[in-house]
C-alpha cells in the first residue's frame, strides 16, 4: 500500500487500485468509528465523482444545473472549476442524502437499509429535491453510479449501529464526520471554497462574548434570548455557531426557570431568528441534523409533515440583499422556495448580530458578476488618496465583512459582527479604506 501511495495523487489508475485495496481488506472490519464511515464515504464518492467526470456531458442534468444556479444565487462558469463545482456538488448531494437516509432508517427502525427508497426519508425539501433528481434510474445508469451507491449502502449496513451513534451524539462528533469526508472526497474544492473546521472552543467563546456584548453594550438584559434577537451565521457549514447559539439561549431560559415552555421556545428561536446559510449541500445536511437533534433532546422535536425546519437555507451568501430583488420561476419548487426563504431573510429581516467564520481564499469556479461588485468600496479612493496603485480585496473574507458591515450599520443601524478571518485586512496598504470604513461605521 505505501508503494501504490506515492502515486496516486497524480496516476488515477493507481488511485482506483489503492481503494480497491483499502475497501477489500476492509471489507469484514466492523466499522463503528463516526470517523472511518465518513472516509470510506468519500472513497465511493471519489470513485462516483470520477466517473461522473469521466461521462461525456451532462445533458440530462443541464436544466438542473441552471435552477440551481439560480437557487444557489451564483452562476457556475463555463469551464473546468464550474464544472468540477456542479458536478461535486451533485455526488455531495447524493452522498449526503445517503446518509442522511440511512441515519434516520438505522435510528427509527431495524432491517438492512434500502437506498432506493431513501428519497423517503429526506427531511429537507431542498436537498430530497435535489436527490429525487440525481438518483432517478434514467441519470445514475448512464453515469454508472448504481453500482457504486449499492457498495456504499452495503457498507452502512455492516456499521454497528449503536456504537456508531453512541460516538456520534457525542459532542463535536458531527463535525469531525463531515471534516474527513471533505478533506478525503475533495481536497481541491475544500482549499478553494476555505471550508476549515473551526474549534469548539473558539465558537463557544465568540457566542459568549456576543452575548455579554448585546446584554452589557447594547442594553438587551436577556442578550441571545431576547425574542427580538436575529442572529445569522452566513457561512454555515456544519451549523456549529447556530447550535451553539441556541444552546446559550437555553441556558439563559434555564437559568430564567423557564420549566415546560423552555422546548417551545427554542423551537421558535431556531425555526424564526437564529438563520444560517450554507453554499454546499453536505454540510448543509448536517447543520439540518444538529439543529434537529438539539432540539428533540429539549423535548420539542421538529415536525417535519407540518413543514417545520430550522432556518438554515442552501444559498450564497453574498447575493440577494438588494430589496426586491428576485428570480425566475424555476423547475423544481423546492429549490425555488429555498431561494425565497433565503431572500426573505437577507431583505426583510432585522438582523442585529452576524457571526461566523468566513472563506479565507478567492475561488474562480463561479461567476463573481452576480456579487454586485461588494468591494468595491473598500477601493475608492486606494489610488488617489493613498497611493495604492496595486491592491489585491479578492479573499472571500472580505466579501463576508462587506455584506455585515452593509447590513448592520447602514440598514440595522446597530448591531455586533463577530468574524474569524484572516489578518491581512489589519495591516495590508490594499485595506486601507476598509479599516477606515469600519472604524467610521463601528
């Protein structure tokens, strides 16, 4: 194995041979760690992205592809990395979908698990949307993926059930299942995007500082809890910062002996003020499943035939704010009520606290043109007042500090950003009119 190792970074034969190997000496190792189902996923994920772009074309997905572009609120690029954008998109889709399907079936009930039927179980209309279309027989036979999600189901149903979810409740499990899927599915994409685990301990400090923030600096006594408070983390990924936040809320009702209405209340924060949006559909699986989790262990369980769902919605972040501003009608319902649903949130919604951990790089696989030219305030003037005559405001963070600051100070009129990113913007000559305007503005 070290041998064929070397290799198969750059030789695709030797990376198909290597995880044959790992999968056949593997084969009857009982699998019970959140962390190896999670790699053995993105192995047959690996291997259906490759024949996904091994196929020639796409052209039963092609209306697919456009709705959801214009869902997601970005245009993928007529190239190489718009291609490879869409078409991991799909297989993370399908993947997660698989997966999502399968927890729900192994927690609910007992048998082998059937992933033909999975559509069934998906509890999120976006994503069961997007399944229902890759999955169907007329898609997945032309790109050779049957067989493929067939080796993936029979691998989830030799998991030891209860040792598996026993390791994945557990705290930070979740998010060290999604973190080794990405990093072995699509490392590429993962650098591109700069999707990085943030450490718990690091949201749980930014959570609580924001809270003594709103209850100290801006008068609000119950801080997080307070009915008035929205919250939105733009940068979701696995809903680490929502689920903290609404754990600071329960504690705050906790400590308010709150008693019986406490789940209710959690409930209505997480369904109506504490929002989250999310560009990839893996992770937006998950942070659907954490919110969804926390709230059944409070005694109030989402009742998903009724519609009820968190408010964490698949779109990007950095389109859409513009009042009234709107698409077309699209194909498939579900993608372009989660448009809606995420549009409402960024025109109409009063915002007091944004939070997260943005992107910290510049990705070329989508069309920037639909981002409105949100930096370019940040250069007015770089030239003649300061002299800068090259400058370089093209890292994702940057966009993300432009929409807050937007937001918070110029339609709120009060409020708290509280970001992780990188340091450039603090010393940089490019940033120069970006810090001056986030000093004037806070």
């Amino acid at each position: 194995l070290p041998i064929c190792r070397r290799n198969e970074t750059d030789n695709p034969v030797a990376l198909s041979f290597v995880e044959f190997l790992r999968r056949v000496l593997g084969h009857r190792a009982p699998l019970a760690s959140p962390r190896d189902v999670a790699s053995l996923l993105a192995s047959y994920a690996r291997d259906s992205l490759a024949r996904v772009e091994a196929s020639s074309g796409l052209p039963a997905l092609s209306s697919l592809r456009d709705a959801l572009g214009e869902s997601l609120g970005l245009h993928f690029q007529p190239d190489e990395k718009g291609d490879h954008f869409f078409r991991s998109t799909l297989v993370q889709t399908l993947f997660y979908g698989l997966f999502s399907a399968w927890a729900t079936h192994a927690r609910d009930g007992s048998g082998a698990f059937d992933w033909r039927t999975a559509a069934w179980t998906l509890q999120v209309p976006a994503v069961r949307a997007l399944f229902e279309q890759v999955s169907r027989p007329g898609t997945l036979g032309p790109l050779g993926l049957v067989a493929v999600l067939g080796w993936a189901a029979d691998a989830l149903n030799r998991v030891d059930r209860e040792a598996f979810f026993s390791r994945f409740d557990e705290a930070n499990a979740v998010q060290h299942f999604y973190e080794p899927f990405l990093a072995a599915y699509d490392p590429e994409l993962r650098r591109a995007l700069g999707v990085w685990y943030t450490p718990p301990e690091i949201v749980q400090y930014m959570v609580e500082r924001v809270d003594s923030a709103l209850r100290e600096e801006l008068g609000i006594a119950d801080g997080l809890a307070d009915s008035n408070v929205w919250v939105l983390d733009p940068c979701t990924g696995t809903g680490s910062y929502l689920v903290e936040v609404l754990r600071r809320i329960q504690r705050t009702f906790e400590q308010k002996g709150l008693g019986a209405a406490l789940g209710a209340e959690l409930k209505a924060a997480a369904t109506r003020r504490i929002a989250g949006f999310e560009l990839l559909p893996a992770p937006f699986v998950i942070a659907h499943w954490q919110i969804a989790t926390l709230l059944a262990d409070a005694g109030a369980p989402l009742d998903f035939e009724s519609g009820e769902r968190a408010s964490v919605y698949l779109t990007n972040a950095l389109t859409g704010w513009e009042i009234g501003a709107a698409g077309p009608h699209l194909p498939f319902p579900e993608l372009e009520r989660e448009r809606d649903l995420a549009n409402g949130v960024k025109q109409s919604a009063a915002i007091l606290v944004i939070i997260g951990n943005p992107p910290y790089s510049a990705y070329d696989g989508t069309s920037p043109d639909e981002e409105g030219n949100l930096v370019d305030r940040y250069k007015e003037g770089l030239r003649e007042r300061w002299r800068v005559r090259k400058y370089n405001l093209d890292d994702l963070y940057v966009r993300f500090f432009r929409v807050a600051e937007r937001r918070i100070a110029d339609v709120t009129g009060r409020g708290i950003v509280c970001f992780i990113s990188n340091a450039s913007y603090l010393a940089y000559r490019s940033y120069t009119v970006m810090r001056e305007r986030l000093v004037g503005a806070f």
